[in-house]
C-alpha cells in the first residue's frame, strides 16, 4: 500500500492515524512531480488533492473515504463502534471538523501576513473556526475519546485539524485557543500523549516546521 502525500496534513495525518492503529504496512511519498498539481500527480488523483491512497489495483482519493475503506477491508482493531447511534457520531464528529472548522481555517491561512491581511476576511474566517470548535466542543462525547472509550475514526480525524487551530489562531494573537472549550482542550492534551496519535501529530510538527523554515 503507498500513500502520497506529507505528513503535515491533516488529511494524510488522518488516514496514518487509521494505519498506524490496525498495523497496515505502508509507504508513504510526496506527489510525483513535486506537487499535488503537476501532471504527474494528476494522473494519479485527478482531484489533487493529498493524500492518496494506491492499494493494489485500487486507487482512492479523499481521507475520510480512505479510511472508510481500511475500515471495510481491515476489520481488526476497528475505528468505528458496533452501536449504530455511536457510528453515527463518529461521521457527524468527522462532518463537523471538514466542513465547520476546517472551511474557515483554510480562509484564515491565506490571511496570516499581517501585511496583507484582509481583516474583513479574518474576522469571518475566525468567527466561523470559533463558531464550528464550540459546535465540536458540544458533539465530543469525552475527553479522553471522541466517541465512547476507545480509538475511532474521530479520533483519526480531529486531532490533526487541532494541531492547525492552534497553529493559525496563534498568528490572531490566540495562543491557547482552545481555553474557552474545556473538553476539546483536555482532549487535545490528551491524544498529544496518547500511543498511535501522540507520534503521528509529533510527525506533523516537525514536518511542519521544516516546510515553514525552507520557505523562510
């Protein structure tokens, strides 16, 4: 199994998480041609867009239907609950972090220049994070897990998309974002500690930083 892309995305982080908990064996690579936009990459992932998962004969694009997938074919360890109400949860969790925190990161990450920063265009994207964080902070059902009192695909998706509030909030002058949601910031702390996604979000802070410091 080979998956593309860098372990500084949340997307991949999430599709390693599910790895690294089921035991898969892996490669992981950067896009061929040296971006997810260049021919090369394209013919692979038309959408491209990281990560992509090549399985054999199969292809995937799209984390959470990655994961779905590992689910599906790799039932030991699962990451989704036998309860149908805490499946459900799980998706809606997954949903939540995609659409109602990620959407407005994405909008404050090309704002973080203080210099060029459109503040009318800050001010939504920092509305709408706080906005989708108090949504999740609602939904989480613990703070040890997101879900019941093991690991599930919730799990594999939200604490890398945390890694990024605190990320881009800090250049807003937030640097404890998450102090006005005391579930998800005990969370936070403790899947930072936790055996499979504690190494997986250390992954993304160093790669992070490294990306950051070539292009400084």
């Amino acid at each position: 199994m080979k998956i593309y892309g860098p372990s500084f995305s949340p997307f991949v982080s999430r599709v390693r998480t599910a790895l690294h908990h089921k035991g898969i064996a892996y490669e992981q690579e950067l896009p061929p041609g040296g971006s997810a936009r260049s021919e090369e990459y394209l013919r692979i992932n038309p959408i491209g867009k990281v990560p992509t998962m090549v399985d054999g004969g199969v292809t995937l694009p799209e984390s959470e239907v990655i994961c779905e997938y590992l689910e599906e074919k790799y039932p030991q360890k699962p990451l989704m609950p036998a309860d149908l109400a805490a499946r459900g949860k799980v998706r809606l969790i997954n949903r939540v972090g995609d659409i109602y925190i990620v959407v407005p990161l994405f909008t404050l990450f090309a704002q973080l220049n203080p210099a060029t920063r459109d503040q009318a265009l800050a001010d939504t994207g920092l509305a709408g994070t706080r906005t989708g964080l108090s949504i999740l902070e609602g939904f989480m059902e613990g703070d040890e897990y997101a879900v019941g009192g093991a690991l599930t695909l919730a799990d594999c998706a939200v604490p890398p998309i945390l890694f990024f509030v605190h990320y881009i909030l800090s250049h807003f002058g937030d640097s404890e974002p998450l102090t006005n949601y005391p579930r998800l910031d005990a969370y936070w702390w403790n899947m930072s500690k936790h055996q499979i996604c504690g190494p997986i979000l250390d992954d993304m802070d160093t790669t992070f930083k490294a990306l950051l410091a070539s292009r400084a």
